[in-house]
C-alpha cells in the first residue's frame, strides 16, 4: 500500500478539497499524512488550541469506524498564517517531511489561487519534491509524529524549527513518484480535472470533517453556506462520471493505465 502525503496550506483545506478521497484511500489501507503548513490563525472566532483540536476532530471523521481503514495522521508545520512565503528554508522543512514519511504520492493545492498562502504552499511543495531527492543536503527534523532527528544544535532555529537534523540513515533521500493537486481555491473557477474520484461513500465523512471546524463553519456565520457548495460540487463532479459525489485532481504528468475495468 502507499503511503501518501496530502498538505494544507491551513487545516481544513484538505477537508474542503480532498477529504472523500482522503477517507476513501484510508479505506483501502493506504498510509495517509495531512501535514497543514500552518496552524491557520488568526481567525474571527478561532484560536490556535481551538483550530488544533478541531484538526484532530476531522481526523477522527475521516477514518470513520470501518475494520480496514490505513493509518491518517496529521502534523503542523507551524509556518506564519497569512504569511507563508516560498523560500529554501521551507522547502527543505516539507522536503524533510517527504523523506521521513517515506511518500511516493504528494497532493497539494491547485497553483491557481486568489489566496497567497495557497500559491506559496504549493511553489514549496513542488520545489520541495525534488529538494527531496537531493543527497549531501542535511534537513531539518520534521515535527510531531517522527522520531527521526538527530541532534543538531539546541534550542529555536532562525528558519523556525527547533535545531535538529533529519537522520539522513534513516530517512535517505527519495523522489515521490506522483504529484497531484487538488481544488481548494480561493478563485470562482470551475475545475477542469484531469481525473475525478468517486467519494460516494465517503461523502457523509467529508461533510462531518468540515464541520467539526467549528469555530471555522459553525460558529462563523458568514462561512454557513460552504458545506452546501461543497455538496453542490460533489454532485456536479459526480455526474461528470456517472456517480452520487466525485472530487477533482489536476495533473501536469501522464498518468499510466494497465487496463480500463475501473473506470467508472
């Protein structure tokens, strides 16, 4: 199974976008890792313990109960929110982050954004899928979920994390073989995908993903109307192939085919 790499610029961006196919790829025994490159404050009603607790919330919606389900887990980056720029040291802090978790598949946002974090994040991404693959370059240790650091030197770190090295042993350098994106823009455009997932059955886990934002879609009232255009998407895109809810991915690489029995 694989293990697969899905980043926000903020949390709840992956929900928004991807979050059917993300439970759906739990489902199938995948290896998932949300890494939100912000913790998305400040906000009108949310705070960073708040946004933090509803991220881990969504988590637990996504996996939903099923026997079968592969791993999710989530880890912030912790970049500035509203001011995430496309600079060396970022891209070598989520380079670190492909390494430790092993990813050969990478979703990031659509480059096309009105929203400047969103452009930003994915310029990292991309450039920092092949940062990744580079040897003789010492990363820094990512956050969170890995043990992988080695220490490097003590306390905060000018590029902003906490000093240490990437254990280069364990975690050598690789090449994600996939890079998708998905739509979670701030732009009025409609997708014009290169595929679309089927999320049928895992739409109910989506919309409860979105919603244990609180602070974001509850109790902001001006936010109450996303949940039902992200439904009105599911279905628009879901007709495009034929099924109840589908969700949009762009790629700017071919992808290979062995045969045509699961085309929906």
């Amino acid at each position: 199974m694989a293990r697969i790499l899905v980043v926000g610029p903020h949390p709840d961006d992956q929900e928004l976008g991807m979050g059917g196919t993300i439970a759906l790829l739990a489902d199938q025994g995948h290896d998932l890792l949300l890494l939100d490159m912000t913790n998305g404050e400040p906000t009108p009603m949310g705070n960073p313990e708040v946004r933090a607790r509803e991220a881990e919330a969504a988590v637990l919606a996504l996996r939903g109960s099923g026997a079968e389900q592969g791993s999710i887990t989530r880890v912030c980056l912790g970049l500035p929110n509203r001011f995430v720029e496309h600079s060396i040291a970022a891209r070598h802090r989520v380079a670190a982050v492909i390494r430790a978790h092993r990813a050969s598949i990478v979703f990031t946002p659509y480059f096309e954004d009105a929203h400047p974090d969103h452009v930003a994040a994915t310029r990292i991404v991309e450039d920092a899928r092949f940062d990744a693959k580079l040897s003789k370059i010492e990363m820094p240790a990512p956050p969170g979920v890995f043990d992988g650091g080695s220490a490097a030197g003590a306390g905060s770190h000018p590029d902003g994390h906490d000093g240490r090295a990437l254990d280069g042993e364990r975690f050598p350098p690789l090449y994600p073989k996939w890079l998708f994106y998905y739509y979670a823009t701030h732009l009025r455009i409609v997708p014009s995908p290169s595929f679309v997932v089927d999320v049928s059955t895992t739409m109910a886990r989506k919309v409860a993903s979105i919603l244990a934002y609180e602070s974001q879609f509850v109790a902001n009232q001006r936010n109450h109307g996303v949940v039902e255009w992200v439904r009105a998407s599911a279905t628009f895109l879901g007709s495009r192939i034929g099924v109840a809810a589908g969700e949009a991915f762009f790629t700017r690489e071919p992808v290979g085919l062995t045969g045509f029995g699961c085309l929906a």
